[in-house]
C-alpha cells in the first residue's frame, strides 16, 4: 500500500520470490478486488520511475492496491460470508453424517 505503480519485477524482487508465485498473488488479490491492475507503456514506465531511457516498445501491468478503508470493508466482507458459510455447513453436519450407510458409503 505504501508503493504505487508497482510492476511484477519489482515485486519479485521486493518480495524475494518466483514470478509465478506473485503472479498467482496478484491474481488473488485482484479477484478479491483488493488491487487494481493497469497497463502502461514501457516508455510512460520508464518516465514515472526514473529509469535510464529505452528503446523498447512494449507494455506491462502496473499495481497498485486500493485505499485502506476500502481493503478493510472487503476484508469484513469476505470474513462475514466466510463466516456465514461455515454456520450452515455447522447447521447442517449432522445430515452429512447421518447420510453414511453401514458399510460407509454415502446414500
């Protein structure tokens, strides 16, 4: 939350970890909707990080994660309805159990 228009490389590295590893986390947060992904030129990139000028052409996601007090909002939503589905799976434990034949098989 503290660093803006953060790129994969940089969070590899930040984060000392594989490609795919944040990749698969950044896939997860953005579909808790907990980050937003954008896409920027190398160019534009280079310019708001203050990188040696380039020749390349190309484009890249940037990240950036949502304010707080909206990632805090999520998170107890995402808590409740966790929370919700495990009451009813409680709620319901018995007919599961009751559902096992003799021999173990479900009915």
């Amino acid at each position: 939350m503290k660093n803006k228009d953060n790129s994969t490389t940089e969070l590899t590295t930040f984060f000392d970890k594989d490609r795919s590893t944040i990749q698969r986390a950044l896939k997860t947060l953005r579909d808790l909707n907990l980050i937003k992904r954008q896409s920027m030129s190398l160019k534009r990139y280079s310019k708001l990080k203050n990188l040696p000028n380039t020749k390349k052409r190309g484009y890249l996601f940037i990240y950036n994660a949502e304010n707080i007090e909206f990632v805090k909002e999520r998170m107890r939503f995402l808590l409740d309805k966790w929370y919700d589905s495990m009451l009813d799976y409680l709620e319901h434990m018995d007919s599961l159990i009751d559902c096992y034949k003799e021999n173990g098989e479900l009915c």
